[in-house]
C-alpha cells in the first residue's frame, strides 16, 4: 500500500527529465512557468532530433489532487489528445518506447524494451 504522506515525484518536470535522462533519452526542458489558472505544469521535449514528443503534466486533472501526461508528436505515432495517467517512470518509458521513442544511440537500462520480442 502507498504511504499517503509520500509525494509523488513524477509531477515535477527536474524528477521526471532526471528519470528520462537516467534511461538515456534525449529530453529538453521547454516551459514550466504557466500561470496558475492553467491546468498545465510543465512541458518537455524527448528525442528532439528524430520523434520530437511533446509531453505535458497537467495537475488536477481529472481530479484535485491528481495529474496526468499527454503526448503529443504531431499524430505521428501517438493519437491526438494521447493522455497517460500513471504514477510509474516506468510506464512512462515503455510508452515512449512502443511508440518507437528509443534512448540515445539504441543504449540505456531500458533499452532491452525495445528487443524484448527479438
């Protein structure tokens, strides 16, 4: 069972670009400073030379106290309006990865992802 007093830090962009980065992927900060009436967070970019996705933390979404991601790669490979809510870096980077999303030069602890069925 989840500790109620832990914070999540996967809603803070520093954890989650530290997370992705640890995994080898390529990400850019691109803005964090939106006004306080908008639902979004902060917004990143990941693999900025070859997929170029977009993912934006939203907070209070659906509900006060929670968050979720969209992706959002041009409707390249993940949909319009593609949201993830998750708690887990972990689903985070396997998305990423099933969509083609891979970690620099095809290296990195999760890169085995990506040759799973191989």
């Amino acid at each position: 069972m989840i500790n109620r007093h832990t914070k999540n830090k996967l809603k803070t962009a520093g954890y989650f670009i530290k997370r992705l980065r640890d995994s080898n992927f390529e990400t850019l900060r691109v803005f964090s400073n939106y006004s306080e009436a908008d639902p979004r967070k902060w917004t990143i970019l990941v693999d900025p030379t070859r997929s170029s996705v977009f993912i934006t933390c939203f907070e209070n979404r659906p509900f006060k106290g929670e968050y979720l991601f969209t992706f959002d790669d041009g409707n390249q490979v993940f949909r319009q309006g593609y949201i993830l809510k998750t708690d887990s870096i972990e689903v985070v980077v396997r998305k990423l990865v099933e969509g083609g999303v891979g970690p620099r030069g095809g290296i990195g602890p999760l890169n085995e992802l990506n040759n799973k069925d191989e």
